[in-house]
C-alpha cells in the first residue's frame, strides 16, 4: 500500500521550500542552512532548484532526495532551535 503524504511542493525564491500535506498543512522550509552541506550543495543551482517533484512520499531535486519523514524533523530542528516549542 502507497502512502501519500505530499501534495505537492514548490521551490520558492531564495531557497525557501514550499510543501503542501495531503492534511492541509502547508510547510515552508529554509534550506538555505543546508546548502553548505555536501548532500545539498546541488540545490545552490537555480536549475537544480527549479527542478522540485514530489511522488507523494519523497521530494527529488534531480540526485538530491529528502522523505515526508526528513522535511519534518528538518523543520522540527529548526524550530527548536529558535527557541518557540
């Protein structure tokens, strides 16, 4: 059984993701943090950035993978590490 957890996703300008749940929820991302790290250093590519798919399960930018389940503790982390739970 498939899973669906995104509708839909969307490279916004300045790096900033855009990922819509099949909930209703919406996430908007900040990978600008991530570029320096080699795993994400192809999204500083507009080309690469533009090129954002999602099957439902995983977001692809070209070799670039991230799951439902990675989006979320990304944007977990980082909300923690603002200091607001």
């Amino acid at each position: 059984m498939d899973r669906k957890y995104i509708l839909s996703v969307e490279a916004l300008p300045d790096h900033v993701l855009q990922v819509d749940f099949v909930s209703g929820s919406r996430l908007l991302l900040d990978m600008k943090p991530y570029l320096d790290k080699m795993r994400f250093r192809p999204l500083s590519d507009p080309e690469v950035w533009k090129s954002v798919v999602t099957n439902g399960i995983f977001i692809r930018f070209g070799d670039v993978e991230l799951s439902h389940d990675e989006i979320l503790t990304m944007a977990e982390q980082k909300h923690e590490s603002n200091g607001r739970y």
